[in-house]
C-alpha cells in the first residue's frame, strides 16, 4: 500500500524520469571488458524510447546515444566516458565514471541521458525521495517498522502483536516510533488536503480516532 501520494504522476526533474547507465552493474554482468560491446535500450509502453551502443576500453568506453526528445525526431552522438578505479576495502576495485559533461568532471556511478548522458548534479535531477512530501516520508518509515516488526503493510491497517523472540524493550521502542510516523503523516495529510473541506478533515480525525494517535 502507497502513500498519500501514491499514484500522483512523478516530478519532473528527479532521476526516476531518466534514463540512466550504472556502471557497477555493468561490471557485475561482467560487461566492462575491453573490446567488447553492448545494446542497452529502454522501453515505454512497448514503445522504445532510447538507446546507446556501449563499446568498452581500457580506460573509457564510448557511448553511441541514440535518443528522441520530447518526441522529436531521433539524435545520433557518439563521445567517450572516462572510467576511474578506486580500491576496496575488502581487496579488488570499484569502477567509476567521470561525468563527460564539459565543466564537470564528477566522479560517478550513474549517467542520466539528457542531450548526452551526465551526471544528475549536472542535470540538476532530485532523488525521489528528496521530492516527496513530508506526510508521505513519515508514512514510508512507518511501514518501514511494519515490515520489521511483521505487521500487515499500511498504517490504516492498525497495530499488530509483538513478534515472537523480539525483546519487550525493543518492541516498545520500535512501536514508539511507528505511532510518531504515524502521528506525523496523517497531521501532514490533513493539513494538506484538509483544504478539499469539512469531510475531509472529519476522515482524518476519524482516523486518528480508529488508531489511536
């Protein structure tokens, strides 16, 4: 079960509406291997959106950007990405791209396609998170307990039992902070659509009520 906002169409500007490559997937699929190459593309509605040819080198690859902007007509560009390597703690090595976008020069995991594919400081791309409202963070830590705790996915499903074998303290603490989340999403969910009226502030206190708060 979502949040309040659930089902709302995503903002603009946050790295969910990007295309994007990562590069420690890459090398987990065993794909940054000089010489080789590879398709990537991505899909919408059965409709391909974008694609890039991906060729490895020892020290760069180079990316062949196929993409149709706001359904515009389809761009070719072809430029390199310069790969860096950082050691593990554990022994072995971490790749990374360095951002291709003039000026930037960042030391990155993932490249989001734009005009060409850069890093999301460069697009100015938000994490989801960032964008989402504060009701809708407090409901997503509240169900974050649930699941911990072994309770039913939703704060509108109420409070279950104490999970067998979870110390008495521990279990206080975690139901502590799952009734704050609580509290604290539907106060936010009910001031921000508490201006639809009366019976939508009534919904809310009939919640608040039901569970307690």
């Amino acid at each position: 079960m979502g949040g309040f906002s659930s089902g709302r169409p995503r903002t603009k500007g946050t790295i969910g509406n990007y295309l994007s490559i990562d590069v420690r997937r890459m090398k987990r699929d065993g794909c940054l291997v000089p010489d080789q190459s590879f398709i990537a593309h991505w899909e919408c509605e059965g409709e391909t959106v974008g694609s890039v040819i991906v060729r490895i080198h020892p020290d760069h690859v180079v990316l062949s950007d196929r993409c149709r902007p706001d359904g515009q007509d389809w761009v070719d560009k072809k430029y390199p990405v310069y790969l860096d390597w950082t050691p593990c703690n554990l022994g072995g090595q971490r790749p990374w791209f360095i951002c291709p976008n003039d000026g930037c020069g960042r030391r990155v995991a993932s490249l989001y396609g734009g005009e060409i594919f850069a890093c999301r400081h460069c697009l100015k791309l938000a994490y989801p998170s960032q964008r989402e409202a504060a009701f809708d963070r407090a409901f997503r830590r509240a169900d974050r307990i649930r699941a911990r705790l072994g309770w039913d996915a939703g704060i509108f499903r109420g409070r279950g039992p104490k999970p067998k074998g979870m110390h008495g303290a521990t279990f206080l603490r975690l139901k502590a902070q799952h009734d704050q989340f609580v509290a604290e999403s539907l106060a936010g969910a009910k001031a921000h659509f508490g201006r639809l009226g009366d019976p939508v502030d009534d919904w809310f206190d009939d919640m608040e009520a039901m569970l307690g708060i």
